[in-house]
C-alpha cells in the first residue's frame, strides 16, 4: 500500500469524535481538544525509514530498516514511534516486527495515547488484543485527562473493546482528571442506546463500583437518571446502586 492508498483508507475511516456534554453546568468536548492526532497527509509524506515502509505496509523494507537501525523507538514530529504508526495503520505485521526487535509497546506518544488505547478508540479488536499479546498493558494511564483505553473504549460504546479490556484486567474503576470512571462516562457521554447500555452492564457486570460517584459526589443511578436512560437505572439498580 502507497502512501496515496493509506491516507485514503485512513481518511475514510474518521469518524466525528467530538460530543458537547451540557451536564448540570458542565461543558465537555469530548475527546475532541485533547484527542488522538494520527499522521497527517503532510507527515506521512515526510516520512523515511521505519515511517516509511510502515505507512507503505512495505515489510521487506521495514526488516531492513530494523537491521540497521539504532532508534527502534524513533519518534517523529509528534511523538509518535512506528509502532505507534503502525497501530494506527492497523498494520499488524510491522507491530508484530518491531517489538519484536524491541520497540517499547507501553511507549506514550506526545499526547500520552498507547498502541492499547489507540486500537481501543479505534475499535480495532485485532489491532487490540496483537498489542495485549505484544506486552501493552491495559492499565496504562494515557491521555491528557488521565484516563485509561478503557474509558475511552466506554465513552465510544465500544461493546467488544470493553470486554476484551476488562478480561486482560483493565482497572475498572480508574478515575480520570475529570473525575469520572469507565462507567461514569457510558452514561454521560454515552447516548443511553444498546451500545451504550451494553458498555454499562459490562462494566457493572464484571465488578465496577456502582456507587463510585464523580468530582461532585453525583454517583452513576443519579447521572443516568438524570438523562432518562431507564435501561441503565434498571442495570445499576438491580447491582445494588444508590
């Protein structure tokens, strides 16, 4: 793949990721001031070397790169390492290449994302579960709130993401710099809908604490009740919440 082809590809995957929260005063735009920056079109045609035969998913090149190379985790202008690159390119060959040639997989880029976190928000189970199998930890605190790949895989909705996490032992109940848990922000910024609810019963199923409340002492019931979303006060009821 060209690098025409894989900005292309990577372009049509974006998705809008900034929801306004307007909650009992508080404005949030989430993920969105703060969130993950992949390549730009600009740096992707800057880049040589690992970069670039990662974005050219070129592997006969990347081998040679790693023979020859000193700075397996090389960072580009904005922090990132290949591995990084390549998590968001869901190349999973050259992932698999570099760390095995010793590129760090708890590496943080410049905005604190990890190849766990990215592959979370992303959606990408197999991006996923090759970086828990590659030595990523899913308890990595990343972001610029603090936060972890499980309350950005919760915020999102993503179902399968949060369940992949919480069995290779993602901390449930990890409070972010904005005060909130995994489960907090399913509901506040989640849309009450299936995703959404199947997020929640996840969490609350696998043990989060139903009654960890945010920086104002609002617990979970409270916050879903206040948005309507019935299904996921019938969750948090039935799992002893106040």
């Amino acid at each position: 793949m060209n690098k025409k082809s894989y900005l292309e590809i990577f372009s049509s995957q974006i998705r809008p990721s900034c929801r306004i929260a307007i909650m009992l005063g508080l404005l949030v735009c989430a993920s969105a001031l703060f969130a993950q920056t992949p390549p730009n079109t600009w740096e992707v045609l800057k880049y040589s070397g690992l970069f670039e035969a990662v974005v050219e998913r070129d592997a006969v090149a990347l081998k040679q790169h790693i023979a020859t190379t000193k700075k397996i985790d090389e960072r580009d202008d904005h922090g990132r390492t290949a591995l990084h690159v390549a998590t968001y390119t869901a190349n999973y060959e050259a992932m698999r290449l570099l760390v095995e040639a010793g590129a760090d997989p708890n590496a943080l880029e410049y905005e604190r994302y990890d190849i766990v976190t990215i592959a979370a928000v992303a959606n990408d189970i197999e991006g996923l579960r090759l970086s828990l199998e590659l030595g990523a930890s899913p308890g990595n605190t990343t972001s610029l709130y603090d936060g972890t790949a499980l309350i950005a895989a919760a915020h999102l909705g993503h179902v399968k993401v949060v369940q992949t996490l919480i069995r290779a032992g993602a901390p449930l109940d990890h409070v972010n710099n904005l005060n909130w848990t995994a489960l907090i922000e399913s509901i506040v910024l989640g849309d009450g809908g299936e995703r959404h609810v199947a997020t929640l019963k996840s969490l609350v199923d696998a043990g989060a604490n139903v009654n960890l409340g945010d920086g104002y002492g609002r617990t979970p019931l409270s916050l879903a009740r206040q948005s309507g979303y019935t299904e996921m006060v019938a969750i948090l009821t039935t799992a002893g919440a106040k």
